[in-house]
C-alpha cells in the first residue's frame, strides 16, 4: 500500500491495518481478548492510582487526583473505577491516526522532514474552549468510531510506512498513558522514536517514568497566567510549568507552543514574564512557537490572530534572550525559519510543514559552526 | 411567592417479598402522588392536562449502578404502561439512559417496536448525540438525540441516593445522562454545571415531572451501592419543580445520616450548592420556607 493509499484509508475510517497480514492472526485474536470488552473498550488496569476504602479509588497520573466511587469516571472519560479496581478503556483504542510531517506537531528541532505515525484515543484532561480536536478529545471513548492497534501493530505500521517517530497526539496522551508507555517501548525494538505532544498537565512521576520511554515532548503552554487556565482551559498552570522543567531537566527534547487567541492571552507584558521565565528556569535554547489562532469549538466569536501580534509577540521573547523563537500556522511567514542565533543566518529553510532548505551541519550552522540543539539525526 | 408542592408518597407494600417494587403499588402510588401534586381527584385525568395526547414522552431513568442501584425496571415499566395506557399511545413512551449495555444490566429489556413501550439507550443504532455542541455558561455539552429531539417532554425517574461530590443526586443530576460529557462537569460539587445545564432549553422547557424514587436510599458513600448505608424508606418524592423536589430529597438524605450518626454533608463539604445556583437562575425553589410537602400513606 502507497502512503496515499493510506491517508486515503485514514480519513475513510479504514480498518486496514486490522486486516493487515502484518498483524498474525493468532496474536491479533490473543491481544483482543486481553484487551478489549464486548462493548468495544479496553479494560487494562490503569497506573498510577491508589486504592481507597469502600471500593472508592484516587487517580494519581494527573493534577485533578480524581476521586471517584464504583462505575464512575474521571474527568478525562476514559479511566473508569470497575468494583475498586481503575482501568483504562481506551488501551490501544485508537481514534484517529495519520502520518503527519513532525513540523506539524510542531517540533522543529526534532529530526526535521521526517514523518510520523500519529495516533490518539479519545478524551482529555481538560477542556479547552478553543480545542481543535474537540471530536475526540472531549468525548468519551464510547462516543467515537475507534481501531484496535495494540502496541505491536502501531510499531509495526510505523515502521512498515517508514515512519522514524510515532507521535502521540491530537487529543491528550496523558489519558491515555500506559498504550503511549508500552507503545513507545515497542517502537524502540524497531529503533523508531517516540514524540509526545501534551499539555504537560500530568504528575511528576508518571513523567518521570515518560521521559525514559520518548525521545522529544511538545508542550502546549495556553497562556502564563491561572485565570486562563481557569476560565478557557479548566486545567492549572503551575504543573505545567513544573512538567516543563522537569523534562528540561532530562535527555528529552522539549518544544513549547503558545496558541495566541487575540484579547485572551496576548499581552505583551505577560509573554514577556513567560520569555523571562523560560530564560531562567530552562534556558534559551528550547523551541517557543507562537500559533496563529483559528475561531472554532467555542470560541468562535474572536477573528484569527493578527499577524502583526505574532511578531510582536516573537519579537519580545528574542529580546528577552530566547534563541529559537517561531511563527506557526503563518505559512511562508520568515517566522518560520530556524535561524542561527550566533550570525543570524537561515539554518532550516521552512514553509508550513515542508523543510525547503536544510543548512546545517551535523548539529551546527555550517556558517559559523555554533551549535543549534536539537535531535538532528 | 406561591410555594412549591412536593408530595411524598409512603407505602408499606411498595417493595415485594423479593425485594423488588411490586407493580400494583407502584401505581397507587403514582396515582396517588398526581392527584395530590394537580389538586385532581382523578389521577389519570391529571395525566391529561400535564401531556397532550400527540406528545412523544421521555422517562430518563438512572442505570448507572447496573441491578444493585438503578431505577428498577418494575417502576419504570409501570410508569410507562400507565402513561401509554392513559394517553392512548404506548409507543410514544419512551424509558431510556445513556447505553443499551447499562440498561440491560439494570435488568430492562430493550424495545423499539411499534406499538409498544420503547426502551433504549442512546447509543441504539440511528441515535447518538446532537453533532453540534450547546453551550449555556459554564456547560456546552452534546445532548441525546432522544432528549434532544425524539421527545416532546420529558419525566425525570430518578433515584435518589447521596453523592460523593454533588452531595445528593436526584432529578435535576439525572440529566447528566443526556449529555456526552458529564464527567467534565463534576468539578466544586457540581456546582454551577448542573442548574446551567438544566437551564438549557431541551431540559428546562422539556421537563415537566420528577419522580424521585427513594424506595431504598443510599445515604451515605454513594452513588455506589454500599448495603451498610442504605435504607428502606418506601417512599416516592413527587413534584413540578425540579429544584424543590431535590431538596426535599437531600433533607431526606440528611435525616437518614442525623439517624445513623454521620456527619451533614455541609460537614462532609459537600453540601449540593446547585439548588441554591438554581434558583438564583429562576429554576425552582430550594428553601424549606417556600416549599409545601404534603406527604400521604397508601
């Protein structure tokens, strides 16, 4: 099968891969019996919970601590309290997946051209307004048309379409933590990558045990103040900031994103507090993307983002001494160049998601040959 | 202010030798709840004036707890058949929850016949959610296509049982199952979510009964069944007003716990603020002050 045979089938809701005759049919049989339930949903003991008297449960992968009584779920719709014991329902339940290009994450810095296989399940652990992938990630996995891909069959679908990364994505891996866990260990087998493209919104040691799995992490940072995260996202800002460096803090790659809505979270002042606090919890030389804002979901009522915003946005953080600082979703916009902070020359050449002209060498600027981080091979 | 009528139906009988409604009393007492809550000395015909003939009728029951804890089918069922019966058309009633799955496992059997009571969940084939989400304050939230447009009004059968962190669930909480994403709305006691949800046109202007089933309550621990805390009380809470009918059901819950020793759920933090938030939005009443219960034994 071509790739575009495959993209085809993606967005048609193709089973191919379940028919595969990559997949055994003896192991397809044994891991659907393992994993899944009449009803279509897995039911694979979730981690990271403690155990409560009464048959009652507390959640411990992420900052909400969901606590929650027989039969019920928590706010992320996909972990369920089964008489006492907490599963999840959307193990290897996959709904939606693509082979993407990696800027599209975006990761700049990671591997730049090359594709990866993307999957998601449904739910998440907040709700943003502004979410684009509302179809999926504020649905309960019942709710959506999914695949069973086991670990196996996503590293070996990755592998099989020359995909070097599986990325974890569109709706929130967190909640879907221990299929990302053990797929990313099988993609490793196979010498794939792992990406990871989250709000940061989980605990320190479910991440802890993350980061020894995945090779790049994107974060998605909504705004530098709690009152967004309280209004727009239903989330908390400080975890995320401490999921930020604690993953600074490891051999993980790390990108940030920042989606500019216009009124909400684009003042400068407050940019300017959030470059400055990279600066000097992370360093300089961590990606920061500014997005261009579409209206959709819930907000549709504010207009896209200005593009004069996004520069004075990307102008304020490289004065505040951030070496990587980007434009997205403003295809052909300079912003989306990688630039060598040293002599200010074009590294990586972009537009939208397409690498035109890739200047470095090794992991330097052939120009002046001062080092650009990254994951460059 | 006119007061709120709630009417509490008490009954000896209403529970069988095995444990389960008995379906003659379930009907004297709904009989009798109507025609106290309508001033009617006809049950039936106060069936008429609260239901035009041609109106398909929606019984949201609660199957969450699967048989231990759900609105058992011999209430349900008889509710259904008196509705059809009096109304003249069976299979305009129709008795559903959010999942075939939940409902079969609370001992209902799944009907869409014509002619005949219809039972089914929401996810039935060809029916699902809204595709677009409504949004009302703090909620936006996909409804059943069954709440949302297969009927006309709606009868919320709920049980009445403590809740971990709502306080109490009662009728108003029942509608979390006609939405798709109720577990973003569990947040600081469930408060404002469920009064803004309620507000939301196709549960406001739709709903026009609750019946809260306090057979057996579970007053403490809940919504799980824990036998250890709950209670007998043979009793169904009638009313119009769907903010007063749960608050005299979390009076009834706290009268259970005063009697067992345990702390008030204010004590506990957790305290059902969303009556308070209802009425504020114009919902109903929630104060004992402006509430009338008449309470009757048959």
């Amino acid at each position: 099968m071509r790739r575009r045979d495959f993209l085809k089938g993606t967005a048609a809701g193709s089973g191919w891969l379940l028919t595969s005759n990559s997949l055994r049919t003896g192991q397809q049989r044994l891991l659907a019996t393992e994993a899944r339930t009449a009803a279509g949903l897995s039911r694979v003991e979730a981690r990271y919970y403690d155990r409560l008297p009464d048959r009652e449960i507390k959640c411990r992968l992420c900052p909400r601590f969901c606590q929650l009584g027989d039969k019920e779920r928590g706010f992320c719709g996909v972990r369920e309290n089964q008489n006492g014991k907490y599963y999840t329902l959307v193990y290897g339940q996959v709904a939606s997946y693509n082979i993407d290009p990696i800027e599209k994450k975006p990761l700049f810095h990671f591997l730049p051209g090359a594709m990866a296989f993307s999957l998601a399940t449904a739910g998440c652990n907040v709700a943003c307004k502004f979410c684009q992938n509302w179809e999926i990630s504020q649905m309960r996995p019942e709710q959506v048309q999914s695949r069973y891909l086991p670990p196996e069959a996503v590293a070996e679908a990755a592998a099989r379409y020359n995909c070097p990364i599986v990325a974890y994505t569109y709706s929130e891996p967190v909640i879907f933590y221990e299929f990302m866990y053990d797929t990313s260990l099988e993609t490793r087998k196979k010498g794939l990558r792992n990406a990871v493209i989250t709000n940061g919104f989980i605990n320190p040691e479910p991440l802890a045990e993350l980061i020894k799995v995945v090779e790049a992490i994107k974060i998605d940072l909504k705004a530098f103040n709690q009152d967004f995260y309280t209004n727009y996202v239903r989330g908390q800002l400080k975890p995320v900031l401490d999921s930020i460096k604690q993953i600074a803090s490891s051999k993980v790659w790390l990108e940030i994103v920042y989606l500019v809505i216009p009124t909400l979270n684009d003042k400068a002042e407050e940019i300017r507090q959030m470059a400055r606090w990279l600066k000097t919890e992370i360093g300089p030389d961590y990606p920061l993307h500014f997005s261009r804002f579409q209206p959709m979901y819930l907000i549709k009522n504010l207009p896209p983002t200005p593009i004069s915003t996004l520069e004075r946005l990307r102008d304020i953080a490289l004065e505040e001494g951030l070496h990587y600082v980007y434009l997205g979703n403003v295809p052909g916009h300079p912003g989306e160049n990688t630039y060598c902070p040293n002599c200010g020359q074009v590294v990586i050449e972009r537009y939208g998601y397409t690498i035109k002209k890739n200047s470095l060498s090794g992991n330097k600027c052939r120009h002046c040959h001062q080092i650009i981080p990254g994951v460059w091979s | 202010m006119e007061k709120a009528r709630v009417v509490i139906i008490r009954s000896e009988r209403a529970l069988a030798a095995n444990g389960l409604p008995d379906p003659s009393s379930m009907l004297r007492m709904f009989r009798k709840g109507l025609e106290i809550l309508t001033g009617s000395n006809q049950a039936e015909e106060a069936l008429r004036q609260l239901f035009q003939p041609a109106e398909n009728i929606g019984i949201k029951i609660n199957t969450i707890g699967r048989r231990a804890i759900s609105t058992y089918p011999e209430m349900a069922v008889t509710l259904g058949l008196w509705l059809g019966k009096t109304l003249g058309h069976e299979d305009k009633i129709i008795i559903w929850d959010r999942t075939n799955e939940e409902l079969k496992e609370a001992g209902y059997k799944l009907s869409r016949s014509v002619g005949s009571l219809r039972i089914m969940g929401t996810d039935s084939s060809g029916i699902g959610y809204t595709s677009q989400p409504v949004i009302n304050r703090s909620v936006a939230s996909l409804f059943s296509r069954i709440q949302a447009e297969l009927v006309d009004s709606a009868i919320s059968l709920a049980l009445l049982k403590d809740h971990g962190i709502a306080g109490i669930t009662g009728g108003m909480k029942n509608y979390f199952g006609a939405i798709h994403n109720p577990n973003k709305y569990h947040d600081s006691n469930c408060d404002p979510y469920l009064a803004d949800l309620f507000e939301i046109d196709l549960i406001r202007k739709k709903h026009r009964l609750t019946i809260l089933d306090a057979l057996r309550v579970q007053y403490h621990r809940g919504p799980s069944y824990h036998p250890q805390w709950n209670e007998k009380t043979n009793q169904l809470i009638f009313g119009f007003d769907p903010v007063a009918v749960d608050a005299v059901g979390w009076k009834l819950i706290e009268n259970l716990r005063a009697k067992k020793g345990l702390p008030t759920l204010s004590e506990e933090r957790r305290e059902p603020t969303y009556l308070q938030t209802a009425e504020n939005s114009g919902l109903g009443l929630a104060h004992f002050d402006n509430i009338e219960i008449i309470e009757e034994e048959v």
